[in-house]
C-alpha cells in the first residue's frame, strides 16, 4: 500500500485530489497538512492531520506527497521537499501550474533528479472525457489533414474571485498561468513542441488584478492551434473545434468529474466519468460534397488514470504519467505568450534550452 501525504486542504485538495486517491487501488490517503482547520478528519476519519510542513515530512510512513497548494507557493513548498532529504518519499506531485516560471521548474527538477525523487505535475485534464476523445477522434483520421484546432475555456465571472490569491500576479494568480497552463499541456500532448507563438494576454473586468483573458495562436507545419479563455463569457465557445481537409469535430460543454467529486469522498460509481448524451460531441464528415453529422459517443473521463500511473510508477513499473519536462514546455509556451503580447508580434520558439 503505497501511503499518501496531501498538502492543502482548499478546494484543489478536497475535490481534484482527495477522492480520486482515495479511489486508487494500492493507494491510501494517509496524511494532511491542515494548517487550521479540522475538514479533512470530518471527511477521512482516523486520517493523520499535521499543521506544519515539517511535522508532514516526518511521518516516515509516508511514500508520495501531493502539493495542492495556491500556485505562488508551489516552487518555496516543492523546493523544500524536494530539499529535506526524506529516504521514505519517493514522488512528489505539484498541482498545475507547478510554478510560475519555466526557471523555477527546471531548479526542482534538478533537485529532484539529485535526490533521486520522481517529480510530476498533476495536469488531470488529460483524462478529461472531451480530451480522451478528441485524441479518438484524431487517431481514426476521419478529420483528414487537420489544419485548424481550437481549445477554449471560457466563464462567466464578471466579479472577484473568493480565493483573493487568484487575482493577484504576486501569488501566482491570472487567468493565463490557471487555465493556459492546462490548454499548453494539452496542445503539447497532441502537437509536440511548436515553432512560433502569437498571443493577446489582457484585463477586460473592472478594476485591478491579473490578467482574465488570453487567446493563444501556437504555429506548426501546416497547423494553427488556437487557445483561448476568458471570465466574461455569457455564452461560452466550444470547448474543441478542429477543422480538418475531410471534416469537422465540434464538442461543447466541459467534463463532469469536477462536478461530481465536489459531492463525494470516494468514486464508486460504475459509469463515472461518462457524459450525458446531450454533451456528446459532433462529427461532420464530407460525403460527395454534403456534409454528414454525426454525434460521437465519448471515451469517459477518469481522474483515477493519474494516480493509477503514479502508483506504478512508484512501484518502477512504469514512467511517471506526467514528466516534469511537460510542465516546463507548457510554463514556457505561456512566457512566449506574455513576450508576444507585450510586443505586438509573433516570437519564434526556442527549445535547445531544454533542462535535461
């Protein structure tokens, strides 16, 4: 049983994380650090509670510690893990964005490969529904040459958000360093690495803060991939459009684990992660020069994927199923955007640079 410590308790803690390795076979959410309240025993009774990092980092028992942490702490927070010399931790997993800067990553992945660590951001919407099927999609070719592909995220949040942190570019707060950090990832699974970046980073709600809006243009071979996201979205856009020589994927609407895990201590449901038939995405296929459409059943969505893959790769049965190296290039890819935006033009990309 490989024993888990998580660090945090907020909403990431108790929602993106708490259930779902609860739910891993092999698995045990055996520790949290808690600074002040007493959440996490009211939900896991008999769990072990800590109310400082180093108290957490001598439970002995412990095999994985998972930060779960607002983004601007993750680099002081994983340093200092990563630092403490701890013979029994053997993975540490980051929430996304695992830091604020590509510098910063590099610096724990050094630290890591020196302690013999495995390191791996928790970029969960890999096992998204709408991402799974979207790679179907792809691989079946029935798309034809893809030239266009569209990911976008959008809200409708016109006000202040209620974690203060999240609006403040001191604590690692903006909309692009949130959600561009997952749509980066994503493009880098299906694309590799792209050659050129243009971007709009901006302000459109009231007030001071961060940024609450981007749309990114990622430029390959006969490809744009287009991300997007802002807060105030009355209606949103899908969330895929790709546009190929032989049709189009259209799908709307986001995954519904989040959802679900924010009412549950534990998955036990048989069809977890699946989508309701109205959420089902469109195929439309060129036949003889009519357009044919067609609602595609989706691959569902599980969380658990992630866990499952740092179990094995704990036990050396696997590699991590998210390298560090990813988190690198998708922080990277956002400080294209934000040199793109603040000088008007495209910037060509740079990986000859990358940490080993």
């Amino acid at each position: 049983m490989i024993r888990v410590g998580l660090v945090g308790f907020g909403l990431g803690g108790r929602v993106l994380h708490a259930p779902v390795i609860s739910s891993v076979e092999g698995m045990e959410l055996a520790a949290v650090l808690e600074r002040s309240t007493g959440k996490a025993a009211e939900r896991y009774p008999g769990i072990a509670t800590y109310r400082t990092l180093d108290a957490l980092l001598d439970d002995a028992s412990l095999d994985v510690l998972v930060l779960t942490t607002p983004s601007g702490t993750h680099f002081d927070l994983a340093r200092q893990i990563l630092a403490s010399g701890k013979k029994n931790i053997r993975a540490l997993v980051v929430d996304k964005p695992m830091c604020a800067t590509s510098a910063q990553i590099a610096e724990l992945m050094a630290l890591a490969m020196q302690h013999n660590l495995i390191l791996a951001p928790y970029h969960n919407r890999h096992w998204d529904s709408c991402f799974r099927t979207v790679q179907k999609v792809l691989s079946e070719g029935q798309l034809g040459r893809l030239v266009s592909f569209e990911a976008a995220m959008d809200r409708w949040r016109p006000g202040s958000t209620r974690a203060a942190w999240k609006d403040d570019p001191a604590q690692g707060g903006g909309l692009l360093l949130d959600l561009g950090s997952h749509l980066a990832y994503l493009a880098l699974v299906l694309f590799g690495r792209p050659e050129a970046i243009g971007a709009e980073v901006l302000r459109e709600r009231d007030g001071q803060g961060a940024e609450d809006a981007f749309t990114l243009r990622l430029r390959y071979p006969g490809l744009m991939v287009t991300l997007a996201a802002n807060n105030l979205a009355a209606e949103p856009r899908p969330s895929f459009c790709l546009r190929g020589t032989k049709g189009n994927y259209i799908k709307r609407g986001i995954d519904p684990q989040e959802a679900a895990l924010n009412l549950v201590a534990r998955i036990d449901a048989a069809d977890w992660g699946r989508e309701p038939k109205a959420e089902w995405g469109t195929l439309l296929e060129d036949a003889n020069g009519q357009l044919a459409a067609t609602r595609v059943e989706p691959l569902p969505g599980d969380y658990r994927l992630f866990y499952a893959g740092i179990r094995d790769a704990v036990l050396g049965k696997a590699p991590a199923p998210v390298a560090a190296i990813e988190a690198w290039r998708a922080i990277r890819i956002l400080e294209y955007a934000v040199e793109s935006a603040r000088e008007r033009r495209e910037i060509p990309c740079d990986w000859s640079t990358e940490p080993a």
